[in-house]
C-alpha cells in the first residue's frame, strides 16, 4: 500500500517525466502527453495502460484496479486505489503505462 507522494515518485522515476495539477489532480505527462494522474481527492491513480495490460492488472484485484467506467475506459484508461494496492503492483503498472506512452508516439 502506498502514499500519493510515493505514487507521484514511482511516476517521476521514468526518464523526463513533467508533472502538472489541474485543481486536486496531478497530471504527469512524457513528451506533452498525459499518461498517469493521481487525484488528490478521491485518493486514486489514473494510469494510460495497454487493453491487454488493463485486463490483467484489473483481473489481479478487481475491487481495487479497474477500467475507467466511461469513453476513456476503451483507450486503456485504468483507476488505481493508491491506498490499496501493493507497491509492487503500481510499480509494474506504471512502467507499462510509461511503455504504452512511447509506443504511442512512433
């Protein structure tokens, strides 16, 4: 189980990573694009993964880890319960996000 802080450095660990906020969430993006948040309020992480990678990671705890529930769900858009999941976890779902974002942009 992890902080918001520790959740914004296990992101800010990938090479050139900018962080942003928009009102209570913060944005990280590579190379202009956004592919994690970390809503302050609601205590949760948005993470841009793979179709394939978002069905596994939500599989592994559904209660905790599933698909946006709107539009942005189908482009791999995934909630993550930062305070419930195990670090090893959102470490591993966090480096597919950052390899689903440089895919993204060849």
């Amino acid at each position: 189980m992890i902080t918001q802080d520790q959740a914004a450095d296990i992101i800010l660990m990938h090479d050139r990573v900018k962080e942003g906020r928009r009102k209570h969430i913060r944005t990280f993006r590579k190379g202009g694009k956004i592919f994690a948040t970390i809503n302050e309020l609601e205590n949760r992480s948005c993470l841009r993964l793979s179709i394939v990678d978002q069905d596994v990671f939500s599989r592994l705890l559904p209660e905790y880890v599933f698909r946006v529930p709107n539009n942005n769900g189908n482009y791999g858009w995934t909630l993550f319960m930062i305070s419930k999941v195990p670090q090893s976890l959102f470490v591993d779902a966090v480096q597919c996000a950052y390899a689903q974002i440089l895919s993204l942009k060849k």
